[in-house]
C-alpha cells in the first residue's frame, strides 16, 4: 500500500489528516517485538507528530515528542478530553460497531471532561484516594499477596499474570468498594474483557455497569465504610451515570494499570541480571526496576486521547478542529531529544516520566498504584525463592491491543513452597 506524503513536494505545506492515506495502523507500535523501531520511523518520516491509522478509515495524530505531549496535556483550551468534540462521531466515519467506542465515547467520569465539569468530578476520586491509609494499604495487600501466592506456591509452578498480577489490585481495592470476593473476581474478568481488542468489549462493559449498579443499590440501602458509599454520598455526582462512570475510572485506575505494572516490573527483574541480581545481594531493586519499567514499557502504551478544539499547529503538523491525538507515552518517554541514542539512560530515581501523564488530568491514583506494586513484587519474589521465568523473555506474549503491551502470561517456575497446615 502506498501512502500519501505528509508533506506536499510542491509547496512545502503539510497535508491535512483528512488529505493522508496509506497510514501505519496505530497496533503496530503495540503489536511488535521492538515498539522503538516504529516510532523512529515514524519520527523520520513525520517528526514529533505522525499520522496513524486506528482502524481502517479512521485516522488520527500520534503525538510522540516528550514536549508536545506536555503542551497537549497542559492546554484543555485546544485540547479537549471529551470525545464527543471528535469529529469522527458527526460525519459518519466511525461504524456503529467500532472497537474504538469503549475508549472513545463520551462518559460521565473526570478523565472523558473538560474545565469545571472536570474539576466537579474529579474532586470524588481525589477525596476518595485522601482517604488511603498508606500503612494499613501496605499490611493489607502484603497479607492478600501472601494468601494469592498461598494458592499456587505448592505447585512449582504458575503464571504470574492470572495467577497473581491480575488477581492482586482488584482484590486489594474490592473490599473498599463493598465487592465480595467472588464478585471482584467476575469484575476483574469482565473489565479486561472491555479493553481488549476484540468483539466482546462492548458487552463485556456492560457486565460492569451492572456489578455497579448492584453495589450502589445495596450501599443505598445500606451505606458502609467503603468507597462506593463514599461516591454515592459525594454531593459532586449528581447521576446513577456519573457515579458509575467514577467508579469504573476509579477501579480501573487501581487496578488495570496497576496489573499491568506488576507483571512488567516482575518480568524485568527476572530476566534482567542488573535486578536479578538482587536475589543473591545485587545492588539495584524493585524500586529501581519500577522506575524503568515507567519509563521503557508504562501500563498504557497510547493512551486515547484528546480532540483539537479548533485549528492549530503541533510538531509542525496541522491539526484540524475535530481531529483526535493519542498520546504516545512510551514514545514520548523515549524521545531522542531528552534521552539522546548513545547515552545511558537514568531511570533510576527518576520521576520524570509521563506515565501517569500531567497537567489536570494526571493518574489520581499512582501513589496507591506504586504503593500496590511495589508490595505485590516484593512478596512475590520473598515467597518464591529460586522463581524463574519458564520461556525466553521475548516470547512472553501479550494482549492484543492498540494502547497497551501488557503481558498475557508470565509463565515461572519455582521450588514448590510446603505451606503450613492448619492442624496443631
């Protein structure tokens, strides 16, 4: 396929996203061995801002400079969160059954809002996270860890990713919520259903607004000591809608990501021999590994995305009113300008990435996320001594998606742990 030139070779000018075709599909940053290799050509061909395709007929800028990014996530006057201002959603360009919906469609929550509306349901969710006792959250997820790795340990053997990364944050934050213990678990499955890229996503979301429809109805009926109470009592949320949409943004803030974390940081220090190394007294740890594992491979990828509230320029692209931005985070947080090809990274100590993005709308949860982590990785390779990655590195598989790299498997082996008997 032949693509058309972002640059018209007679007058200089760039080309409209409209006037483009012959795009890279945007799962081709995410479906890969090497993402890095397909943002250099895209830089190459395009500069910091590059045209891609998010299905076939939907096109969009992928913002991949570490500057541009910070300017589109610091300027909600031009670009807008909502995605009810993307144009695709007026001039019939988008099927009615597009996968990109799920990610792409206006909600009621404080990531999908601009200005004071944003402000108004956003104040909930950074109520609710003043709310973490940082120390009690830390006893309390060491002892689940303890008890999900309990499960398994005897074995010898098990996969890091359902058996535990994606087990461990939705039940950290279940109970908060007013969710059993079963219930959490369907809510888990249903949730990584919805932001997979596959036909089920749809439904699988309206899995989720039914679990949450149930728990508000029941803290309605009887409030507790919990979030969902906390949320369903919030002056701010004025709507069944609103406080469902905040609890699904909540809930996937604490834990989708944070899964997804867990699993990369636990790969990277079992296959690297600067963290591996930690096993037998080395010097870099969890901490360490966690910083890289923000900065080379964040939770999301891509992460949708912003629309131009009218025409402007970025990267020396021209973007149009209407048009939608996806925020390349692993690209950004890779660009040559701030990490130069043949000088070491620094990583280690450094905060400065843009995975949990900037500006009004940063993650509201990544210090419970870190807190999270840091503690399912630290118990993890305490309580099984000897682990080992049970494939080659590169061929953990991983879900497939547009916004994200995240493991599907992390297959290990261990020693198996004798667990103590009940019986005295």
């Amino acid at each position: 396929m032949t693509s058309t030139p972002s640059v018209d070779c007679l007058t200089g000018a760039r080309r409209p996203l409209a006037e483009l075709t012959g795009l890279t599909p945007l799962v081709a940053t995410t479906m890969c061995p090497d993402p890095q290799h397909v943002y250099q050509r895209l830089r190459d061909e395009h500069g910091p801002v590059a045209p891609v395709e998010l299905e076939p007929g939907v096109p969009a800028w992928l913002v991949l400079g570490y500057q541009e990014i910070l300017t589109v996530l610091r300027q909600e006057q031009v670009f807008a969160c909502d995605p009810d201002n993307w144009s695709a959603h007026h001039d019939g360009s988008l099927p009615a059954e597009s996968l990109l919906r799920p990610m792409m469609s206006p909600y009621n929550n404080a990531y999908f809002t601009d200005g004071e509306r944003h402000r108004r349901l956003r104040a909930p969710i950074d109520g609710g996270m003043a709310r973490i006792d940082q120390r009690a959250m830390r006893r309390a997820v060491a002892a689940l860890c303890t008890e999900v790795i309990g499960s398994f340990a005897g074995r010898g053997e098990a996969d890091l990713v359902v058996d535990y990364a994606a087990v461990v944050p939705l039940l950290a934050v279940a109970d908060r919520f007013g969710l059993e213990p079963e219930v959490g678990r369907e809510l888990r499955i249903a949730l990584m259903n919805s932001f997979a890229w596959g036909a089920d996503a749809e439904a699988a979301r309206r899995r989720v607004m039914t679990i949450f429809a149930d728990v508000v109805a029941a803290r309605r009926a009887a409030p507790a000591d919990d979030l969902t109470t906390f949320l369903v009592q919030h002056p701010n949320l004025r709507d069944d809608a609103e406080i469902f949409d905040t609890m699904m943004l909540t809930l996937v803030a604490a834990n989708e990501n944070t899964a997804t974390t867990i699993a990369q940081t636990l790969r990277l220090m079992l296959t690297d021999e600067r963290f591996a190394g930690r096993l037998r007294g080395g010097r870099l740890g969890v901490d360490d590994a966690l910083d890289e594992v923000l900065w080379r491979d964040p939770p999301m990828t891509n992460a949708p995305a912003r629309y131009a509230l009218r025409d402007t320029e970025l990267g020396g692209q021209p973007i149009r009113r209407g048009d939608a931005l996806i925020l390349g985070l692993t690209a950004a947080n890779a660009d040559p300008r701030i990490h130069p090809i043949g000088q070491a990274w620094l990583e280690v100590g450094n905060r400065a990435h843009l995975s949990w993005g900037a500006g009004p709308h940063a993650c509201p949860a990544q210090v419970p996320a870190r807190l999270i982590v840091r503690t399912a990785v630290e118990t993890a390779l305490h309580l099984l001594p000897g682990v080992r990655l049970a494939i080659p590195a590169d061929e953990v598989p991983t879900v497939p998606s547009p916004w994200g790299r995240s493991p599907a498997a992390l297959p290990v082996r261990f020693p198996p742990v004798a667990q103590e008997s009940d019986e005295h």
